[in-house]
C-alpha cells in the first residue's frame, strides 16, 4: 500500500507540474493576445486617421480643380490668355489625379479598418472602420468632383482653340 501512495504523490507532483505548466503557457498566450489586440486597435484607429486626411486631401484637390476651372474660364474671355488657360487646365487635371490618388488611399486605409473588424468586432474598433468607411465615400466624391471639374477646364481649352 505504501508503494501505491508513493505511486499516487508522484503521479499527483507530475500532475500539478504540468498544470502549472499550463497556467504559464496559459498567460503566455493571454499575453500576447492582449498585446496582439493592443496593436489592432492602434493600427485600426491609424488607418481611419489616414482614410479621414485622405478624404481632407481629395477636398483640397476638388477645391483646386475648382480653382483651376474658374480660372480658365475667366481667361477665356481673352484669347491672348491662351497659356494661362492651358495652365489652368493643368492645374485643373493635376488637382483631379492628386484626388483620385486621395481617394484610393482613404479606400485603402477603410479597407484595413474593416479588416482589423472583421479580426475582432470592438465598438472602438467598429466605429472606427465606420469613420474610415464614410471618409473614403467623402474622398470618392470628392475625387469624381475633382475630374468633372477638370473636364470642364479641357472643354474650355478646347474650345478657344477650336475657336482660334
């Protein structure tokens, strides 16, 4: 009976090695999913950053397409102003590029928020790839303004040299 005992404690010693064993590997892994999961919401809250100043910059660029479009309109009044219209048109077209190039960025950073959301679905993380959602829509738009414009501006252009 003795040796069954003994039996017994070496068997329970090995047991409660190796839960403890599990315990530490237990808060190991409890670790690094909280540092794992620390990263995704800076990384989410990050990339709707980026998608909100993306959609800032294709509004910048929509604003200077307008410009640029004014601009060869009021030239085109006077033929003599040929080259400022022609620049205007530039100006207008580099707006609309640097817009579109805005607009692919925002989608870009909206699509990694909904990325990290799909990983874990955290109201911060949530309402983040929202506001990275309804940035790059903004960015979008604004982009499509920025090309309409910038059309405008080469009709303009090709219509004073149809005219000339």
């Amino acid at each position: 009976m003795t040796q069954s005992l003994e039996q017994v404690y070496i068997r329970l010693n090995s047991m409660q090695a190796e839960l403890d064993e599990l315990r530490n590997t237990s808060k190991g892994v409890q670790k690094n999913y909280l540092e794992a999961l620390t990263s995704l919401k800076e990384l989410t809250l990050q990339a709707s950053d980026a998608a909100k100043r993306s959609a800032k910059s294709a509004d910048q660029s929509r604003f200077a397409a307008l410009n640029a479009m004014n601009a060869a309109k009021d030239a085109a009044s006077n033929p003599m102003l040929l080259a400022i219209v022609e620049s205007a048109v530039k100006a207008a077209v580099s707006a609309a590029v640097a817009a579109i190039e805005s607009a692919g960025a925002a989608a870009a950073a909206a699509a990694a928020a909904a990325a990290a959301v799909s990983q874990h679905a955290e109201e911060a993380l949530l309402n983040a790839s929202k506001e990275a959602s309804i940035a790059s829509r903004l960015a979008a738009d604004s982009a499509a303004e920025a090309v309409r414009l910038s059309n405008q501006a080469r009709e303009i252009i090709d219509s004073l040299k149809n005219d000339a």
